[in-house]
C-alpha cells in the first residue's frame, strides 16, 4: 500500500515555481496554534538563495491568517525584496473526520512593478491511509495590477508523507504549473518538480524541514534544496 501511495503522487500530484519556497499545506487548524517560520530556497545552477519568513495565528478552530515577506537573489543584490502576502485559511470540515477539505485565500503584492495576484487554493487531506497522510491542492490566481497575465493561472500541488518510529516524518511533494486559462501550455512547457522531505521535531516548539526539488520536464529548474525552521507557541 505504501509503494501504491507513492506512485500515486508521482502519476497525479503535480505544482511550483522557479525558487520554490513553497509548501504542500493542509487544511486542519488547532484554535489555539500560532507561531513563525523562515524558509530558505537554493538553486545550485545559478546559485540564487530566496528566503521568506512568515507568521500565523489560528483565529478559532476554523480560521486561520498568515503574513509573508520573501525576498530574492537578483543582479542587484542577494537580498532585494520580492513580495509581500497575507493569507486566510478556512477549514470547512469538522476535526473527527479522516477526510478534511478547505480554501486558503491570498492577496500578494510583489515589488519592482511586476503584477501582484489574488489565489484561491481548494486543499484536500486524507490522514492515517496505512499510516501515511496524503494531501492534493488544486491553485486558482487572477494578476493584478501592471501588466497582468491573460486569464486564471492553475497549479496543484500534492504530497505522501508518513513518520518513522524514532525519527522523522518522511515523503515527496509534487508541484506542478499549467499555465492559464487562456494559454494552457503543452506538457513539454509546463513545470513540474518532485522530490524528497525529511522533517524532525526537535523538541514540543521547534521543528526542522529538509527537502530538495528536481524538474520533470526541460523548463524546470534542474535542482532546489529547501530548508525551513518553524517555532510554534
């Protein structure tokens, strides 16, 4: 069953972007969770390292909001600012089943004049399959702002994680972009990254993220590693 699980995510589960910082999210929300998290993404070809560090606060047991900052490496500078994002998660089903489903909402504004974007994720989770947890998203983004892209851009992401008796929990996750409504890319032009993570709970507050990316067709960057340092209260 778990090779099945895998295989699935590799067939069906795709989602990213060139200097991925992102993640593969579920829908659950604990009422009282808060905490911070810094990201960093490092592509070896080119050397460009973006990192991003947010903070979230549960505001009940059915919504949650999140603000983002990132910046970017450039020719300019190693730190340039790249944007700004608050988010709202909605959780839609209650916590007793193994099935929970939701919508995460995003407002992004991105500096140097490139177009900001408005998202909507649908975000899906199945806990406890022979152990593993499986998670699918499925992205909507209208731009805004100067010079937008022409109709809905889509993405989805997913992933198959489970935990090792002693140590961490264990997966893939799959990222994959299409394009846009009015321009749906051939397969040979979409991105598409999948790779391994690795994430170990140092202690009740603090956790590590290990994880790296490699592209699955010829537009994708060959290779991401990502690490992320989360503290929850």
């Amino acid at each position: 069953m778990r090779y099945a699980i895998l295989g699935l995510v590799c067939t069906t589960a795709p989602a990213a972007l060139a200097q991925n910082t992102s993640g593969v999210f579920g829908p659950v929300i604990d009422d009282r969770e808060s905490g911070w998290e810094y990201r960093a993404t490092y592509d070896p070809g080119d050397e460009d390292l973006n990192q991003r560090l947010h903070y979230q606060r549960a505001i009940n047991g059915a919504l949650r909001w999140r603000a983002v900052a990132q910046v970017r490496s450039t020719d300019d500078s190693d730190f340039d600012p790249d944007y700004l994002r608050g988010e709202l998660v909605w959780q839609v089903t209650p916590n007793e089943q193994d099935y929970q489903t939701g919508f995460r909402f995003e407002a992004r504004y991105r500096f140097d004049d490139r177009p900001g974007d408005v998202t909507v994720h649908w975000i899906n989770q199945w806990k406890q399959i022979d152990g593993w947890t499986l998670r699918f998203l499925i992205g909507a983004t209208q731009q805004v702002g100067n010079d937008p892209a022409d109709g809905i851009l889509v993405q989805t992401r997913a992933s198959a994680t489970t935990s090792i008796a002693g140590g961490p929990k264990v997966g893939l996750e799959w990222f994959g972009e299409y394009g846009s409504t009015s321009d749906w890319l051939s397969a040979d032009e979409q991105e598409h990254q999948i790779g391994p993570v690795a994430v170990w709970k140092v202690d009740d507050n603090w956790s590590l993220y290990t994880g790296a990316l490699f592209g699955a067709t010829d537009v994708t960057p060959d290779s991401q590693l990502r690490f992320r340092l989360t503290r929850e209260y």
